[in-house]
C-alpha cells in the first residue's frame, strides 16, 4: 500500500494520500490548495491516478485543494452528506463506503467541532479531522460546532474503536506524525473528564482567537477552494 502524509507549515495541516500500489487509483484527504502542485508530482512520480478526494469537513484556516485538484484530474470530490458545500460531486452517508480500488474508507459522522464532520476509517487507522486531534480536540466555538456531539462523537464512536486503532488527524502543531485511540483515551488531556458537563466546560472556556484565514477561507471551502 502507498500511504503518504503531507504537511502544510502554515495551517500545521496534515494531508494523506492513499493506493493499492504503483499504476493504481489513488485517494486524497484533505489537500492543501498551496500544496497541489506537490500532490501531483507525488502522483505522478507513481503512476497513480487520482479519482477521488476528500474533505473531512469544510476547513477554516486553510483553503482546500480539492476544486484544483478535480480541474487538473477531473476525479471526484467527495464529503460526508452534512456537507454545505453543494457542489460536491459524491454526498457520503454515515456508515457508507468511500471505495477506490482494492480499497474502501468506511465514513463516520462524527460531528462536534463542525456539525457536518466525519471520519473515515480504514482498516487500522482512521482519518478524524478535527474531531479528534493528538493530545487535543477540534474547538466547538463556531461552524455550528457543538461540544456535547464532539463529547458523543469522540468517547461513544471513536474510543470505541480497537486500542491499536492509529489516529491520523487533519492537524498537529507538536510535530506528532499519528497516535492510537489507546493513546488519546489515556494521555489526551481533554478526555481526562467523568462527563459530557464536564467536558463541555473545557471546551467552553478555551477562548481561542479566530484562525486568521476564516473569513476568506470559510467562503472559500463553501466552494471547494475555486473562486
Ligand atoms: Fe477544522
């Protein structure tokens, strides 16, 4: 399997790129719209064609790739159904499959930090976006977010999943590559709480600035990065 993960320094995002093997289709999640050309050198370097790429949720601090991508590669764009971003070519329901060849990314809605985020999970390891980051949480603060469906999302869905399971988030600002929901359920400090209450206290209270790019990069990501 070709697993690759990207970085993109100014919004600390992490992007991945998936296949069965060289010649093969290839998968993205969450690109970067900067970093496009960089995906496709990767592609190409490997054969691979690109047919599908996905966003895990409609981003607010970076501008997404995925309109550029679909222009260069003509492959699908693809989010979970709560998307508002109507010009998606593939809506995906909770529960359904995300398939490309000898490969299939099952979609999980896992709202909270938006009220329209999924991960997907694919065999050991799954992609959380924000929902459920290394050592941290996607703030609930705006986006519809909501911090009791981020509490449900992560202790009722995602730590539910097998110890070994590996967590790949959309972001990391500590330099971690990945961690386990073994991990996250022992040493994530924000999951240290005996109730939703509890948990919804800490999120309330983190006070976070705006991400400097939201206003453009909200409105943007609406249309799937294309102006
Ligand atoms: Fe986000």
């Amino acid at each position: 399997m070709i697993f690759e993960q990207f970085f993109d320094k100014t919004s600390s995002t992490y992007t991945y790129l998936i296949s069965s093997g060289p010649g093969r289709e290839a998968l993205i999640i969450d690109p970067v719209l900067d970093h496009v050309d960089s995906y496709i050198n990767k592609l190409n370097s490997l054969n691979l064609k690109l047919v599908k790429v996905v966003d895990t949720h409609i981003h607010a601090d970076h501008i997404t790739g995925m309109s550029e991508l679909k222009n260069k590669t003509n492959c699908e764009t693809v989010m979970g159904d709560k998307t508002p971003a109507d010009i998606v070519s593939l809506k995906i329901k909770d529960q359904e499959f995300v398939k490309i060849d000898k490969i299939k990314l099952k979609a999980i809605y896992t709202p909270g930090h938006t009220s329209e985020s999924f991960s997907f999970l694919m065999k050991d390891r799954i992609f959380t976006g924000d929902t459920l980051l290394i050592g941290g949480t996607g703030r609930t603060d705006f986006q519809n977010g909501d911090p009791y469906d981020s509490y449900n999302s992560i202790f009722n869905i995602l730590l539910k999943l097998p110890d070994k399971t590996k967590v790949f988030p959309a972001h990391d600002y500590n330099g971690n590559f990945f961690s386990t929901i073994e991990n996250e359920r022992l040493n994530n400090p924000r999951l240290q709480v005996k109730s939703a209450d509890e948990y919804a206290e800490i999120m309330n209270n983190l006070n976070l600035p705006d991400p400097k790019l939201m206003d453009i990069a909200i409105p943007r990501n609406l249309k799937l990065g294309g102006k």
